[in-house]
C-alpha cells in the first residue's frame, strides 16, 4: 500500500511538472521578443548640403549635448548641432516688446522650433538661430518633467527582466533536476519495497525544493510589476523671502541633510516644485515659483546629486497655497519650495 501510494505521489508530481515548464518557456519567449522589439534600429537624419542654408520648422525629439535631432512637418528628421554662436531667442507675436533670450538647455524633447542655419561637411544642420514660442516653451517643460522620470525607469525595468531571465533558466534547470530524481525514486520503489520510506522522504524534500522554486519566481514577477511605483521616502519644505529666490541658510542645512539621505538610496528620484504667495501679480509669482524651484536644482546639483535623478523643476505660482494668503504668516508658508525623495519600489522590494 505504501509503495503504491508514492507511486501516485510520483504521478502528480510529473504531471504538475509537465504544466510548468511550458508556463515558465512561454514567459521567457515574451520576454525575448519584447527585448527585440526594443533594439529595433531607429531611422537615419537626412543629411543637408555643404554650405547650404536652410530653414527647417518642427519638434525636438531627441537631445543630447550640443545636438538634438528635430523633426519636420513632412515626417523628415533632421541633425542639427548648437555652437556658441547660436542664438535662442522667442518666436513672439507681440511687436511691442523685446523678444527673450533663452539658454541651450531650454532645447527639450516635444519643444516646437524654428531653426536657421547651414549644413556642415558631415551633413549635419549648424544652427544659427532658433525660434520657438513661450508657450510651446511651457508645454515642452511640463512634458519632459514627466517623459524623464519614466525614461528612467524604462532602463532600470530592461534590467530587471534580464535578472528575471536568468532566474527562469536556472527554474528549469531546477525542474529538470526534480525530473531525474522522481525518475530515480521509481526506480528504487520498483526494485526495492525496503526502500520506500527513504524514498518517500527525499519525494518530500524534491516537493518542497519546487514550491520554493515556484515562489521564488513569484516574488521576481511581484518586483517587475512594482518597477513602475514610486513612493516618498522624504519630504521637506524651504522657505523663501518676498520676491527672493535666494536660499537661506537654514534652506541650505536642509536640503544638505536630504541630499545626502538621497545618496543613500537605490533607484531614487528628487522631485522639486516651486511655489509663491499672492502678493504680486500672477505671472510675476508663477516666474517667481520657477525661480524658487531652479535655485533649489541647481544647489542639489553641487552635491553631486546627477541631473538625471532630479525630475525637471516645476512652478505652480500661487496656485495649491498651503495657508491663508490674507495673512502675513499665510503668505510665508505660501513662499515655498517642496522638495520629495522618490525611492523605487520595486528596486527596493526584498530579494
């Protein structure tokens, strides 16, 4: 009876085996083809004549450095690098004041530009002058503030689904194992009934060592899905001056003291926003707010803290005040920076 019972046990175990490892290839092939998919070449910029001038109009959609490639109304990418010599200015509508000057690093992904230049001896369009309006300037700003954050996390989930690769081929190295050892342990039950509580107990051990297997499959799948979650590890709040945007020194400890918290962290991100009181015009404070918020990036910044860990600054102006604004003491809690530690929950998910 005993050694027909483990013959059973034997039976199940092959079985539930055999819907395994199908399972476990099939996720792996997913994988695959979504990684082939991902290295797909991208398509070449056309190339400008030596010498000549041109005039293109169309949207940023990669940047780099002193490059970044825009692409026209017609579908055509076009390589256009930035020199000293370039001038950013406003594209305005209104002829009865100066138009702004801006800095190569208001060139974002989705801005909509205007750009003049000549073509050099690698094909490439030298930019000596680029338009765009203000508006179109807020608009690409608010999306790169979003696109960047999830760049970041595009490359850190790449990572994580290689790590999830290896660990379903050493699953069904593992699988394979079990197979060779039920196969020996019928072989013993066949040849020698003394044998079958020992080999019962090791039919156990082979069971458990494949729920631990299967659970740890399970906890890998749980940290993918989580790549995409972040969560506030710290927050904290300076204070501004009226119409200052100058750091204080108790604003400086502060953000010394999250900076190197942030440090600490893995797959962390720094989000900082800007606000104002309603003490002066709404387009003056929300000017203000992004002022606030650019002086807090650009301390960050000498800590060492990488550009790319900060997402883009934004300025709310007087909007989302957290005191009253008819008040003195109102007014400045409402001049404020907000500064949060983002740490990624699926990096920081227990292995």
């Amino acid at each position: 009876m005993k050694s027909r019972a483990l013959l059973n046990l034997m039976f199940v175990a092959i079985v539930a085996l055999g819907v395994a490892v199908p399972a476990i290839a099939q996720d792996q092939a997913q994988a695959s083809q979504a990684g082939a998919a991902a290295q797909a070449p991208a398509a070449q910029p056309s190339r400008v004549a030596v010498g000549r001038k041109q005039k293109i109009s169309g949207v940023v959609i990669s940047r780099e450095a002193d490059k970044m490639v825009v692409r026209d109304i017609n579908g055509s990418d076009v390589a256009v690098t930035v020199s000293g010599a370039t001038k950013i200015s406003e594209k305005k509508a209104n002829p009865f004041r100066s138009a702004k000057n801006y800095p190569v690093t208001a060139l974002l992904r989705g801005l909509e530009v205007e750009v003049e230049g000549r073509g050099d001896s690698s094909g490439v369009l030298v930019a000596d002058r680029i338009k765009f309006t203000d508006d179109d300037f807020g608009v690409a700003r608010s999306l790169d503030s979003r696109v960047a954050p999830v760049e970041t996390r595009v490359t850190t989930t790449e990572g994580r689904v290689d790590t999830a690769e290896n660990r379903i081929t050493a699953a069904e190295q593992n699988a394979q194992r079990l197979s060779g050892q039920l196969e020996e342990l019928a072989a013993v039950a066949n040849t020698a009934r003394g044998g079958a509580k020992a080999a019962q107990e090791t039919a156990d051990q082979a069971l458990a060592a494949s729920k631990a297997n299967s659970a740890d499959i399970q906890a890998t799948n749980d940290r993918i899905s989580a790549i995409d979650n972040y969560e506030a590890k710290q927050n904290i709040t300076v204070n501004f001056k009226v119409n200052s945007a100058v750091l204080s020194d108790e604003a400086k400890m502060a953000l010394d003291e999250i900076a190197t918290q942030a440090k600490a962290e893995k797959g962390y991100l720094i989000q900082v926003t800007g606000f104002a009181s309603a003490d002066g015009p709404e387009a003056k404070n929300r000017v203000l707010s992004e002022r606030r918020a650019d002086a807090v990036k650009r301390y960050l910044a000498e800590h060492d803290i990488p550009l790319h860990r900060m997402i883009n600054p934004f300025g709310f102006g007087e909007l989302k005040p957290v005191a009253e604004n008819n008040t003195r003491e109102g007014r400045k809690q409402n001049r404020r920076v907000e500064v949060a530690i983002l740490v990624n929950k699926g990096l920081t998910a227990s292995r």
